[in-house]
C-alpha cells in the first residue's frame, strides 16, 4: 500500500512540475531539482526491495530512519541553493536600484538644465551669452 502511495505521490508531483514548466510558473533549473527527487520517489516506489537494501548496505537499523535523514540533507540541499539564488537576486536588484539612482539623478540634472535653458529663451537670450557656457 505504502509502494502505491509512492508511485502515485510521485507521479503527482512530475505532473504539478510538469503543469508549473507549462504555464511558466517554474523556471527549468528549479524543475530539474524537484524532476530528480519525483524520480527518485517513483524508483523507490515501484521498487521497494531497493530502499531496503540501501538501508542494509548503509548500516542503518531500519528504512524511516534512512527516509528521514535523506529527506532531511534533500532539504537542507534545496535550502542553500535556494539562498544561494536569494543572494544572487539581492545582488541584482541592488545594483539595478544603484544604475537606477544614477539614471535618475542624471534625468533631472537634464530636466534642470532644460528647464533653465527655456527660460532663458523665453527671455529672449541667446545661449551664446551665457557666461557659464564658458
């Protein structure tokens, strides 16, 4: 029973992956990580004599115990990738805001010079008498 459970788990979380890739809701390097680990689950699925050898070969008294230390450095796994991402974003979105401030700050340095520049036509200047273009 708990084999079918496996197997059907398994081929829930390939279609949901599967559904998110379609409809653009999960980048392609996130989905080959939770592709491998559905694969995994499907392989110890259909073939539960496996996991049972591994525990044997492993030394581990019995398969939960094997289960939950494998669940927990898949976790831990998917953890520092995810916060090695996160640290790549922040760095991105940080120097975006930097260029962004700079942009800024030279558009109204522009705007300025523009504004002040109309203004001086309207009065009737000509630019060649500026003494600041000098």
């Amino acid at each position: 029973m708990i084999a079918i459970a496996g197997i059907v788990l398994a081929v829930a979380i390939i279609g949901f992956v599967l559904w998110m890739l379609l409809t653009r809701r999960l980048r392609e390097k996130y989905a080959a990580l939770w592709l491998v680990i559905a694969l995994l689950v499907l392989v110890v699925g259909i073939f539960p004599g496996l996991w049972q050898a591994l525990t044997m070969a492993l030394g581990v008294q019995l398969p939960s115990n094997l289960l939950f230390a494998a669940a927990i450095l898949l976790l831990m796994g998917v953890t520092l990738h995810l916060s090695w991402e996160l640290s790549s974003a922040e760095d991105e979105i940080r120097r975006l805001a930097e260029e962004s401030a700079l942009h800024r700050s030279e558009l109204e340095r522009l705007d300025e010079r523009l504004a002040h520049l109309e203004r001086r036509e309207a009065a009737g200047e000509r630019p060649e008498d500026d003494p600041s273009q000098d």
